[in-house]
C-alpha cells in the first residue's frame, strides 16, 4: 500500500535587507540602548543627617511645607540637601520628576555669550546638582533619567507657561531673580509639588530689588510657607571656606 504524498508547500523567497530597513534596524537598536535601564551603580544610601540645627530645621522644612525659603552663604550645605532630598523622592516614587531651574546670570554674563546648545550652556549651572544626584543615583541611572525627561534642568525663562505637578522643584541662586521672575515662577506651582528656593541675598549679580527677598516679605505668613534662614556660623565645607565667608561678611557689616 502506497502513502499519499505530503502536500508540497511552497516556501517563500526570503528577501535581503534593504540598506532603508538595515538603516531603519540600526536606529531602531540604538534607541533602544539609550533608553534602557542602566545597570546598578554603587551610590551612597546613607541617611540624609543634619551636621547642625540649621540643617535639622531646613530638612524639617523640606519635608513638612510645600514652599521653603533657603537662605544663607555658600557653604552651608543648602544645595546638597535639596538634591539628595529631591533624589530620594524620586527613588521611593513619591514624585514623577525632579525639576532645577536657576536665573542664567553669572557674574554679570548670560547664556548668549557661551558656547554650544542651551543644554550645553546651561550644564555648567546645573553641575552642583548633578554632581548630588550622581552621588544619590548614580551618573548612568541620572543621563538615563535625563534622557526620559525625568530629571529636567532649564534656565528660569523657560519656566513660562509651565505648571509644576507631581515634581520636586529647585530654584537655586534665586537672589538673582527680579521680583517679577519671582512671581513668574511661583504662579507655576501645580498639586503635589514640594518647592525649594535657594539664594544668599549677599551674593546678588543683579540691579534694583532682589525676588528672593521680595517674595520672602510677601508670602511668608502663608501656612504651607516656610523659611529658613543660615548664617556664617552653619559653613560646613571646611573651615577655611567658613573664614572666608565670616571676613567678607564682617567687612560688609562694617
């Protein structure tokens, strides 16, 4: 008894790539490799601790209060807290992103007059910052966040128009903001945001009334409103920059 035959099946011609679609696969994988999650890094998971009680009461702020005013001189730690607080919010899920912004004045110069891309002008400005986050994060895990638009640094004009939600908010050097910007920027606070605001009236680069302590004499009597202030005494870079700040202060006390 003879068995039937199995139909023959017909195969299919298999077409080369073409140089579109092998182009069009090369982009393809390379997007996918800049926005996948990077491996672990080693990152310092330390508890955020206060080196003095004007620390204690600024972490406190941060915690507790939608909007908090920093102010003080360099060296008192205002800036390393606010990022590693920012970092640890986004870490947990508490907030979706972290947001810095800081008026581009520099020593009387502004962003036109360096070089490259607006991120590229802007990087150095937002260098302090990046440095905690690298810390806290770290650096692989932060270009990726950046990338994916979940950690967002931009000069303060191109807050217009903005509405803040679900974020960590940085405004740094705010002393060089005008009253006007001040405003600008506070009107952008939307729900669920916790607010930050840095600056050393001291070390102001700009003319005429500074934001920063025109926003400070109007909004600080509301509830969700806390300031808090640091003095010369709080430096804890290291005890030379401490010198150095107490004999510029007490030269201009003079």
């Amino acid at each position: 008894m003879t068995r039937a035959k199995a139909p023959s099946v017909q195969r299919r011609a298999t077409k080369r790539p073409t140089k579109r679609s092998a182009a069009l696969q090369e982009v393809n994988v390379e997007a996918q490799s800049d926005f996948s999650i990077p491996r672990p890094e080693r990152v310092n998971r330390q508890p955020i601790e206060a080196l003095n009680e004007s620390q204690r009461r600024y972490i406190s702020a941060i915690k507790a209060f939608e909007l908090v005013f920093a102010t003080g001189p360099a060296g008192t730690g205002k800036t390393w807290i606010c990022g590693a607080l920012a970092a640890q919010a986004l870490n947990e899920g508490v907030i979706d992103k972290i947001i810095i912004t800081r008026p581009a004045v520099e020593a009387g110069e502004s962003l036109g007059f360096l070089p490259g891309e607006l991120e590229d002008k802007f990087d150095p400005f937002l260098r302090p910052f990046r440095d905690v986050l690298n810390e806290r994060l770290g650096k692989n895990y932060v270009d990726y966040l950046m990338k994916v638009g979940r950690i967002e640094a931009a000069p303060l004009a191109y807050m217009r128009g903005r509405t803040f939600k679900n974020a960590f908010v940085i405004l740094d050097e705010a002393q060089n903001t005008t009253p006007n910007q001040m405003k600008l920027f506070l009107t952008r606070i939307g729900s669920d945001c916790k607010v930050v605001v840095n600056g050393d009236t001291r070390q102001k680069d700009i003319h005429g009334t500074s934001g920063l302590d025109d926003a400070i004499r109007r909004v600080s009597h509301i509830p969700s409103v806390k300031c808090v202030g640091f003095s010369r005494k709080d430096v804890v870079r290291s005890g030379l920059t401490q010198e150095i700040v107490e004999a510029y202060e007490s030269d201009s006390d003079d």
